[in-house]
C-alpha cells in the first residue's frame, strides 16, 4: 500500500514538472514569436514601425495584471497571496538604476527581433553569457575558472560561425546582430542590478516587476518620441484590427507569465534543470523557426547552432560543478 502511494506520489511529481516546462516552453516561445509579428511580421494591420510602443505596451499591461493581482488577492485572500502595491516615489526611485538597465535590455531585445528571423534570434542573442562573466568580473571582482572560459570562447566561436553562415544565407542583419549583443550585455546587467535592488523590496520579485515595470512606462514616453515613433503612431491605420490588440494583449500577457513560469520552473527543478530546459528551448524554437518561415539554412549555420548550445551546456555544467565544490569546501571548513 505504502509502496503504490509512493509511486503516486513519484508520479505526480513527474507530471507537475512535465506540466510546468512545458508551460515555460510555450510561454516563451508564443512570445518570441508574438512579438516578431508585431514587429515586422505581415503588412496586414498587425505590424507597426514602432518597436518601443509595442515594448511600452508590454509594460503597461503588465503593471496592469500586477495592480489585478494584488486587488483579487486583498478581495479573496483564499486565492493566493500577492504583496499589496501603491505608489512609494521612494521606492520607484531607488529601482531607477535597474529600471534603465531594463528599459535598455527589453529595447535592445525587440529591436534585435525586429531585424533578424527567429531562426537566427537565439545565435544574435548568444552571448549573454558571456557577457554574464565580464560583467561579474568588472562590476563585482569575482573571477572565473579556466573551464568556464574555455566554454565562453566556445560560445563565441559559435556566435561568428552564425554570423558568418546567416550572411552566406544572404539574411544577415549588421543591426539586427548590433542589437542582439547590446540585448545579451543588458540581460547579463539585469541579473547584477537585480540583485542590488531586490533588498528596497524586500525581496518580493513580484513588487519589483511591478516598480520596474512602472518605472519603465514613463521612460518609454521620451524615448518613443525621440526615436520618431509618433508620426508613425499617428498614420498607422491597424487601431481596429481586433487581431492586432489581440496580439498586442497576448505579448503583454505573455511578457508577464515569462518571470513566473521561468521562477516556477526553478522551484519544481533546478537552477541547472531550467539552464538545461532553455537551451534545449532555444534548440526547438530554431527548428520550428526554419519550419514556420520555410527557411532553408547551411550547413554550417546549423552546425553553428550546436556549438553555442554546446557552449552554453557546457558552462551551465562547469559552474554546477564549482558550486558544488565551493559548497562541499565550506562545510569542511566549518
């Protein structure tokens, strides 16, 4: 009787993870793909030249499922529990610095989108990384082992061959590629300044998303203006299309259940298993890319694909690895 429980139990764990990364799958690929229509997908009313009100948007629909959230949870507390928000300009001020970080980072990222395919999306975005290590080394002093190096030069000879092989396709976007590194540099300083600024919250991620998110709205405002977005705004002729809010909605939906089922899958796994689950993410969102768009790339573009994945697997496993020492050193010690 105990033995059939048991194996319940197992099982029902099993399916619970199953459930939850293939949540995080879908999640995240809907709104690659999501926002690549928006940005540069038909002329059929559902594109608009303005990739930073498509990303204000975002923003805006998520600080308005943040303010849902916290009223459904003061109104039935039985429903879950979710921190109560307001409006502290204190607050708003001290996550300033991360909000600038992270207006660049979700900028960068749909402007890389805007010029490059899918398919290509995940090489453009590879070094973060990289970057992850430089950053870390720079801003916080701490040094990197020679393996993880060796799996960063990995990683970037992956990124060149990409590079190279996309312009051998004759798909090869300069500044498609520029805004993807200055994506993956932004993404490796969101992580740092993440951290920094999580004790003005305490701790709560689901407040900060909300401050940052806020934050972020009213940086969006100067920006779109200086980058010429209105004149275009104002000629665009899609407000009626029930497709494009549609899809405008679901970005912004998607946007905010990507921080959720990415810390859920953390929760139910590992820092490891999710690291492993999105690079084999990436790998299917790559096939299903050159499928979707009937794409047709080289050999080596390919070939150029394994090797970031390689790379990226790699180091997940390396860093794992010295953890794991640096854990077991301490315990001895005390």
């Amino acid at each position: 009787m105990e033995k059939g429980a048991a194996e319940e139990s197992l099982l029902k764990k099993y399916l619970k993870i199953f459930a939850v990364v293939s949540a995080y799958w879908a999640v995240s690929i809907s709104l690659v793909f999501i926002n690549k229509a928006l940005l540069s997908g038909s002329t059929n009313g559902t594109t608009v030249d303005a990739p930073l009100f498509v990303t204000w948007f975002q923003c805006v629909v998520t600080v308005g499922l943040c303010v849902f959230l916290a009223c459904g949870a003061k109104f039935f507390p039985s429903l879950g529990k979710f921190p109560e928000l307001g409006l502290d300009v204190q607050i708003m001020l001290k996550v300033l610095p991360l909000s600038l970080v992270f207006v660049a980072m979700i900028s960068f990222n749909n402007l890389c989108l805007k010029y490059v395919g899918v398919a290509f999306y995940y090489i453009g975005r590879s070094l973060t990384t990289v970057f992850n290590v430089l950053m870390t080394w720079v801003l916080l002093g701490e040094r990197t082992s020679f393996s993880a190096l060796v799996c960063c030069a990995i990683i970037v000879g992956g990124f060149w061959l990409g590079v190279d092989q996309e312009g051998v396709a004759g798909s090869l976007s300069i500044s498609g590629t520029i805004y993807g590194v200055l994506a993956s540099l932004f993404v490796s300083l969101n992580s740092i300044y993440t951290k920094k600024v999580l004790p003005f919250v305490d701790q709560s991620i689901w407040l900060l998303g909300y401050y940052n998110n806020l934050n972020a709205c009213l940086l969006f405002l100067p920006l779109m203006l200086l980058n010429g977005e209105l004149p275009t705004l104002m000629s665009f002729q899609g407000y009626g299309n029930l497709t494009f809010w549609t899809m405008m909605v679901a970005g912004g939906v998607f946007g905010f259940a990507i921080g959720y089922v990415t810390g859920l899958q953390i929760q139910v796994t590992s820092p490891l298993t999710h690291n492993i689950s999105g690079t084999a993410k990436a790998c299917a969102q790559t096939v299903l890319a050159t499928y979707w768009y009937s794409e047709v790339k080289p050999f080596l573009w390919w070939i150029s694909n394994w090797v970031v994945l390689f790379g990226s697997a790699a180091y997940t496993r390396v860093r794992q690895q010295e953890m794991e020492r640096n854990h077991k050193a301490k315990v001895i010690a005390s």
